[in-house]
C-alpha cells in the first residue's frame, strides 16, 4: 500500500485543526464561554415543558396501529383504567351503610376532577320481570324495604348476577367497591377559540388521585375502617413517581460518585468541577430537546442522566490527563490546551461517535422508550463532545490552576500494574483463555434462561401499600385488569339482533369458565 494515501494525510491535518482550534479558543476564553453558556440557557428554557410519562400507550409510538386503534376506542367509550375503591363492611344491604355509601359515592363524583364516571351498589340497577313488565329499580334505594325477606332479595340479586358479583360485590357480601373512570382526554382552549384535545398527563391522574385519597381519609371510620385503592390507574401514578424519583437520584449519585472518582485520578478541584460542570451542561441540553420534540421521561430514559455522566465524563479525562501532564511539564496554559486537543481531539471524536452510533441503533425500536434512549442518548454523547473540546479549554484558560510537582510516582505505580498484566498474560495464556472460555459458555447457559415479560407490579416491593391493596382485591374480588374486546358487526344497528346477542351471551359464559 502506498505510504503517501489521502487517509494518512487527513490525520495530521485534522490534528493540527484540533492545535488551531485549542488557541483560538484559549486566546477568547470569556467570549466563546459566554456565547455557549447563553445558548445553552436559552435551550434550557424548554426544560419546563418537559413531562412524564409511566402509561402503557407510553410505550408504543403514537402512529401505531395498536395506539391508533386504542384512541378510537377511548373516544367510544371512555378509559378502560380506573380506580378501584374497596370498602370493607359486615352488612352491605343496612339502611345506616347504604346512606354512607350514596355519601361516599356523591362525595367522589363530586369532587375529584376529570371524573367520567362512578359506579357502586348506590348506583346500580335491579331489573326484572313480571307479569310480561320489565321493572327497573335501584338496587340500594334511598329507603330499604321493611320487609327483610324484600332485602334479602335485593341481596340475592346482587350476589347472583354477573354484572355485579365480584365487580361491585364480593362472593361473601362484605366487600363493596366504587369504581373510579375518568375522561380520557383533558381539552385545552387555545387562543383562537378551538380547542385541542390531550391525553391526561400523568400529573393530571394524581392530582385525582390525592382528591380520592383525601376524601376516602373524611369517609375512613365513618363507612368504614377499611377502604383502600387498587385498580390499574393507581399503579400508573406510582411508577410516575418512581421514576420523577430516580431521575433525580439516579442524577445525584452519579455526580457524586463520578466526583469522587475524579477526584481519586486528578487529585486537583478543577479536575473535578470541570468535567461534571460540562456533563451537566450535556444533560440539560439533551433533556431540553426532548422537552422540545415533546419526548417524555419514562422508565428507560430515566436513567439517561446517570448513563451520560457516566459515559460522556470519559472526553474530558482523556483531555485533561495529557494536559496536566504537559502543564506540570512546564508548558504554558494556551500551548498545554492545544496540544491536548491536537493528541486527544480525533480520538475522543471517534470514541463519542462510536458510543452514539452504538445508541442509535436503538432508535429503531417499536418500543418507544427504549427508541428515546437511542436517540436522545446518541444525541447527548455528540453534544458531550463538542461541549468538551469548547468549554473545557474555556474553563481551563479561565481557572486558576497551579502546576504540580512531576507525577512520576503514580505514573510508576500504574506502570507497574501494567506490567504485572502483560506478565500474567504472556506466561498463562492457555489457563487465561480456558477461564475465558469457561466464563463464556456458562454464562450463555444462564443468559438463555432469561425470560421476557412485561407485569408492573413485579417491578414494586411487594410492602407497597398500592401493591397489598391490588393483591388484597384480587383475593376477594376478580383482577385489576381486563380485556376489552371491540366487535364490529359491520351492519348498521347489527348489535340488536337475537341471534347476535345470543352468541355474544354464549361466549361470556364460555369465557368465564376457562381455568386461567
């Protein structure tokens, strides 16, 4: 191969731009760091818009035909989540629990906001038949009957009838719920007059849920002692929580442990205060333009902060260890910046190009929180590497730092463990690469017994109160999720039809016996 090719003759000249660059920088210091700091401040601004997001449709894009398809059901008939609030009682069917439960319901339609809907025995409907006259009454009526054998009926019907039992009413007739739907959608006005139609955020589901948990504590020894929330909607509300949590602990901790290891390498407080100062600025501006493609936080981009400090604080480490080197060498501050850059520069280049390449792969996933964290997590580590190579020549040339004495003892100390290395690879490499191998197999053993699923409630300590409040109701009543299956008939007014009805009937009763 020719010595002379065009790839051998870019490197230098992309090394010396590097050189260039790093006293062009160094000679406007203020200037430069000025300019990207008020930049950067004005992306930040898009940080207030940015949300969170812990539903299941947040997990598909919203173009999804599954999505679509769940949309258009939503605007028929309503949300298919709910809250579910069980009250716990020794006689459903008194006049003194009835008065308590049409308050308890009142109070709840009343008060929690973007409510839809409220069912519970004080609403529910007993129908039946005589002398070829349907009757339709209140199953719980405002005044009971005196007659108990009257009660009684009323009780039978409830603990008989599939539509109630245990929806409304438990096996045993001591557990009662009220179910919780709220719209699906919140309408915003905008300035024209119309209106655009948004999904509930998930601030917007526990702002209800505190109205419930704050009326349930006015009604907690009053109808009961026992009134705890299960449902699916609760459990949406938690994870949002968890993961507005872990975004700021997860955040923290790695600051501080990427600090103190800096602080471990560097031995110096510019060594440390540069580097997560221009990781932070990476992360701000990697969230605020997820605020500004309306990208929300979810359970996989949670974990995007902790993941760039850890990944991206590797650009400013390679720089500043050859820049100690050469500044404690004696050189001055402009000619030890521009010589890191003109011998790091390209490497570091290709290292964030690689790691976002890696990321980015990710970016195809129909899944679209793992799809936000290849894409924003791409984005970060570009943007990580232009804040490195002009912001830390900034702060450097800016900062009072002091030249060291020479650091030959670390630099023989970490010599010696490089060697050590080499010996033990150079005279065992047999024992090396059969532990090596052995790893390998027995690790793809484990790995193949992998399993994949997807069940919220697994990812929460089983001490949760949400958690024994869910498991408590599926002991006594059915379970907190359902299935909701759409039929088309595709005739006009094709559901009222005998034969149809008939069928549909037959296959609930079908259903209801399998053994899952």
């Amino acid at each position: 191969m020719p010595t002379n090719t065009p790839l051998k003759n870019i490197k230098p000249k992309v090394e010396q731009g590097f050189y260039n660059f790093g006293l062009l920088v160094s000679a406007h210091p203020t200037k430069v760091l000025l300019l990207i700091v008020v930049t950067i401040s004005l992306f930040a601004t898009q940080l207030q818009h940015i949300r969170t997001d812990s539903s299941i449709e947040g997990f598909l894009n919203k173009d999804d035909q599954k999505i679509v398809t769940y949309e258009k059901f939503k605007d028929t008939f309503g949300r298919d989540q709910a809250f579910i609030i069980s009250v716990e009682t020794e006689e459903i069917f008194s006049q003194d629990f009835s008065n308590k439960l049409r308050n308890f319901h009142n109070d709840l339609e009343s008060t929690v906001p973007y409510v839809k809907t409220v069912d519970s025995l004080a609403n529910a409907r007993y129908t039946y038949g005589e002398d070829d006259t349907l009757f339709i009454k209140d199953l719980l009526p405002e005044i009971l009957p005196e007659n108990p054998q009257e009660v009684l009926k009323l009780r039978d019907y409830a603990l008989n009838s599939p539509t109630y039992r245990n929806y409304l009413i438990s096996e045993d007739g001591k557990l009662t719920t009220v179910i919780l739907k709220l719209n699906p959608y919140d309408f915003i006005e905008n300035q024209d007059g119309t209106f655009t139609k948004k999904n509930l955020e998930d601030f917007q589901l526990k702002e209800a849920f505190l109205i419930i948990q704050e009326v349930i504590n006015k009604h907690t020894g009053v109808i009961s002692d026992e009134i705890y929330v299960a449902g699916t909607l609760p459990v949406t509300i938690l994870l949002a929580d968890i993961v507005t949590h872990d975004f700021a602990v997860f955040s923290t901790l790695a600051i501080l442990v990427i600090g103190f290891a800096l602080g471990l390498i560097f031995k110096r407080a510019s060594g440390v205060f540069m580097p997560l100062f221009i990781t932070v600025l990476g992360i701000i501006c990697t969230v605020s333009a997820m605020a500004l493609f309306d990208v929300p936080i979810q359970m996989s981009t949670s974990i995007l902060p902790s993941f760039l400090l850890a990944v991206c604080v590797g650009d400013s480490i390679h720089l500043l260890a050859i820049f100690y080197k050469e500044f404690d060498e004696g050189r001055e501050k402009k000619e030890a910046i521009s010589y890191a850059l003109e011998h790091t520069g390209l490497a570091i280049f290709f290292t964030s190009l690689t790691t976002a390449a890696g990321l980015a792969s990710f970016s195809t996933s129909d899944l679209s929180p793992i799809s936000a964290l290849g894409t924003f997590g791409a984005i970060g580590s570009i943007i990580a590497f232009l804040l490195t190579v002009t912001v830390l020549p900034c702060l450097i040339s800016l900062l009072p730092i002091k030249q060291k004495a020479s650091r030959e003892t670390i630099s023989n100390n970490l010599h010696r463990v490089l060697t050590t290395c080499v010996h033990l690879s150079v005279n065992y490499p047999k024992i090396i690469i059969g532990v090596s191998m052995a790893l390998l197999f027995s690790s793809t053993y484990f790995a193949s017994q992998l399993s994949f699923s997807h069940h919220p409630l697994d990812w929460l300590p089983e001490e949760n109160p949400t958690v024994k409040a869910i498991h408590k109701h599926e002991e006594r009543m059915s379970g907190n999720s359902v299935f909701e299956v759409l039929i088309d008939t595709g005739e006009n007014r094709g559901i009222i039809n005998p034969d149809f009805l008939q069928a549909i009937d037959k296959s609930i009763v079908d259903i209801s016996s399998w053994d899952t």
